[in-house]
C-alpha cells in the first residue's frame, strides 16, 4: 500500500487528523506478512529494545489485545490468532497479529504519559528513552512542537470519545530501509556514494500511518503506527509525483529538514527528482512542468 501525504509548498508541524471508520482501524495488504515477521524476530532477539511497559498498565495491555482481537475477528475474515504463541504479555501476544505498533497513554499532570508500547519499528526514537515520559517531554527534540502542537496534541488526548478513530501521517526520505530504526536524527553528514544518479534506488519515502482511538475501560489512548517504506524510483514513477516530493523537499524549513536527517541528502535527492519531472516534461513534449512546486502552495504535514 503507498501513501503519499506530502504536497509541495511550506512544510510545517500539524496535526492533519481525519476522521476514519472501525473497519479501516487496522490495514491489510501484502506486507503484512514480512513485517510481521520481522516483528517477532525483533521480539525475540531485542525484546528490551521493542517492549516496555510501566507499573500499572497491565489492565490497558490486556484491554487493547481484547479490543485488537475482537476487530480482526470481525474486519479480517479468516483470522484466527496465530498458533503457539503464549507469551504472557498482551502486547508481546499482539506483535505476531499486525504489522502496526502501539504505544498507549494515559493522561497526567504533565499530560498524557507513555506507558506501555510494542515498538518494532521506530523511526529513529529509542522506546528506553521515552517509556514513562509525559509527550510534551518525548517530542522535546522536535523543532517547534511545543510551541506548534503541545497543547493542540494534548487536548485532543483528553477529548477522544469511545467508537472514535482518528489517523494522520507522517513522512521523510531515508538512505536506510531498515524498518527498526532505533537512531538516525540530526545527522549532518554527507554520503559521497549517494547522487542524483542513483538517488532512486538508494533513497527509500518512509511514512508513517498513525491511528488514535480510546480503551474505554482502562481510558488509554492508543497510538498507533504502521510503518511504510519505498524505494524512492518506485514513488517518482507515478505521474507528477518526482515534482510534488521536490516541492514539499523544498519548503521543509532548516531545523526540521536538520532534525529529519534530511540535509545530507538534500542535493541528491533533488537532483534526482528534478531530472526525473523534466523526463517527464520531455516526454509529454508541451514544455509544461513545475519542478520547484512554485506553482502549489498547499503546505504538507511532517
């Protein structure tokens, strides 16, 4: 499945929530499997680094593995819990399910609070570090989310209601397609053996589906994650696309495209992508393209 939630224009920090049914709480499509896999070899060999919970989260995991089982016993026809897997931990249990993540909060003085996560797939964030940290204090490094999406995050927290499904995304361009990626923000460095040449097989658009919806007994919210990763050749074949991901590059501002890992491969990445809009100029042969995005001022969620 390939979600591309970026537009060309001024990037900046926003909540972008859309409103979505029961049935489209959890995606099903064919890397589900593999990610699944891989999701229960990271279980096994790095369970410290992808499972942590806090004391007195015990009832949230149990009630999300019920409310989890219920759905894709209703919404994936044939499901049934996979077979030999008896690990006591709900969220342990609910790694081999999905391919999503989950990470649940409960609020507190400091609003809402990390306290329990099944995290195989982080994009460049260690769970050690943020596990029973308040999200004010988890997303600290990220520029200007105080100041942007702080309280707006927080209010929406504390004002899901029971049946109500939310999900935005979240998008950056990798040299890396690992999905567990524990670590990676703020490089500088620049990779010589990437290039506009090759840029379309060594780049990868990771994106993130995020979903929100409330346990109503234990008044956890869950957060979750589904993790998206594709070659950056694959993305800029389809029509218009190498432009609108050239715009939205361009109108990231300076510490975000900092935060994001993006400066090191700035040059390439456009590089690559304006030679693949004006190939497709050429080749409609009507001299129209926009490879800057200039002429699209929707601004894009990050």
């Amino acid at each position: 499945m390939l979600h591309l939630p970026y537009a060309p224009g001024p990037q900046r920090l926003a909540l972008g929530l859309t409103a979505i049914p029961e049935s489209g709480w959890i995606e099903r499509d064919a890397q589900v499997a593999p990610q699944i896999a891989e999701r229960v070899r990271l279980l096994t060999e790095r369970r410290g680094d992808v499972l942590a919970d806090t004391p007195g989260a015990e009832a949230a995991c149990a009630e999300l593995r019920a409310m989890l089982a219920a759905h894709l016993a209703i919404h994936w026809p044939g499901w049934t819990p996979p077979a030999g897997n008896a690990d006591a931990h709900p969220l342990a249990e609910i790694c081999a399910w999905v391919a999503d993540d989950f990470c649940l909060l409960r609020g507190g003085p400091e609003g809402p609070v990390l306290t329990a996560a099944i995290l195989c797939f982080p994009s460049r964030w260690r769970l050690a570090e943020k596990i029973g940290r308040p999200l004010i204090a988890i997303h600290a490094p990220v520029p200007t989310y105080a100041e942007t999406l702080g309280r707006p995050v927080d209010r929406f927290m504390g004002a899901i209601k029971p049946g109500r499904l939310a999900v935005r995304y979240n998008w950056s361009v990798h040299e890396d397609p690992a999905l567990f990626q524990p670590t990676g923000h703020g490089r500088g460095d620049v990779d010589p053996s990437i290039t506009a040449d090759n840029a379309g097989e060594t780049l990868w658009l990771r994106v993130e589906r995020q979903t929100f919806r409330l346990l109503p007994e234990s008044g956890a919210v869950v957060f979750g994650i589904r993790t998206h990763v594709t070659r950056l050749a694959q993305v800029a074949a389809g029509p218009g696309e190498a432009a609108r991901l050239a715009g939205a590059v361009r109108g990231v501002p300076e510490e975000l495209e900092r935060y994001k890992s993006l400066r090191p491969l700035r040059d390439a990445l456009l590089g690559y992508l304006d030679r693949r809009t004006m190939e497709a100029v050429d080749a409609r042969g009507d001299g129209r393209g926009d490879p800057d995005g200039d002429n699209v001022g929707s601004a894009g969620q990050s």
